[in-house]
C-alpha cells in the first residue's frame, strides 16, 4: 500500500501513525477549549467528536460513558491533563 507513495510520503505517513496517540490527545485539548466556548447545537457536535477522540485513545467505554453523561468540560480537561502528564 505505501508503494503508491514516494519516500517523503512514506515518511510523513508513518510519522503521523506514530504519533497518532499525541495528535489524538491534542485534539482532545482543543476540543475542551472548544466546549468552552461554544453553546447549543454545536456544543452537542462537540461532544460527539471528544467521544470520538477518546475511543481513538482507548479511554474506557464506561469513562467515556460518564464523562459524555456529565458534559462537563472540566472533567474532559482532568482526562486530557492525565493523558498528557
């Protein structure tokens, strides 16, 4: 499959699957920014991707769970500090 690419891509494609788990976790801390700031419906669309971002992380269902129950961006921000601390 990455012989369709040229060496520089190959690289740029195999950094980015190696820091696949930072880059999920920075999104998470955006996204907390985000949930902030943001009000109505797209505060639920925010929600729905930071659910996302967690499953990519391999946070457990049942935290995911409680923290999508609870939407409290402060909780999400706790998570984020213990992902990247």
């Amino acid at each position: 499959m990455l012989d369709d690419y040229s060496k520089h891509q190959q690289k740029i494609i195999k950094r980015y699957y190696n820091n696949i788990e930072q880059i999920s976790a920075q999104r998470l801390a955006e996204l907390v920014s985000e949930l902030y700031l943001a009000e109505g419906k797209k505060k639920e669309k925010l929600w729905e991707s930071a659910a996302k971002a967690m499953e990519k992380l391999e946070v457990p269902k049942s935290r995911i769970d409680h923290l999508i129950a609870k939407k409290d961006p402060a909780l999400l921000a706790g998570l984020v500090k213990e992902l990247m601390g």
